[in-house]
C-alpha cells in the first residue's frame, strides 16, 4: 500500500465513527499520534491526497483535515482489499 493511503487510512480510522465523518476537522495531532512517520512526510502525505480529491486541507486558526466523500469510499476499498493474512484467538486458561 502506499504510504498516503496508510496516512489516508489513519483519518478514516479517526473519523469513521462520527455522524457526519465529512464534516471532521481532524487536527494534524490526531494523525500524529496514530501514524509513526514526521509532520513534514505527513504534510506530503496530505498533498498527495488533496491531488486525489480524497481529503481537504483547511487553515483555520489552526490546519484541519476533512476527509472526502471520495477518501472515504477509498479507504473503506482499502480496508476491504487488504485482509489480515493470519488472525489471533485468545482461549481462556483453565
């Protein structure tokens, strides 16, 4: 996967729960703290996406990132393509 689908990713995880996941404005230290790469490679990231038309950078008082309908739908094929190859169980110790 290339890397700014996982930074792609990361804000689909941040926001996917939200009742209007759209409408997020996902701080740059949200991702941070989920992703292990710099602001600068994140900020590269981020361009590539506004590129694709998968998120919308806004400055506001500070920066916020808004995922797109279209980076939604692109990380839910992301998620889906890419299965686990193995899974771990956890069984209770008698």
């Amino acid at each position: 996967m290339e890397n700014e689908y996982q930074t792609l990713q990361t804000i689909f995880h941040i926001v996917k729960y939200d009742t209007h996941p759209e409408t997020y404005l996902c701080s740059p230290r949200e991702i941070i703290l989920r992703q292990s790469q710099d602001w600068d490679t994140i900020q590269q990231h981020l361009q590539l996406l506004v590129n694709q038309e998968l998120v919308v950078v806004k400055q506001l008082d500070k920066v916020a990132v808004c995922i797109t309908h279209k980076g939604i739908e692109k990380a839910k094929s992301l998620v889906q393509s890419h299965r686990p190859i193995f899974s771990f169980s956890i069984n209770p110790v008698s």
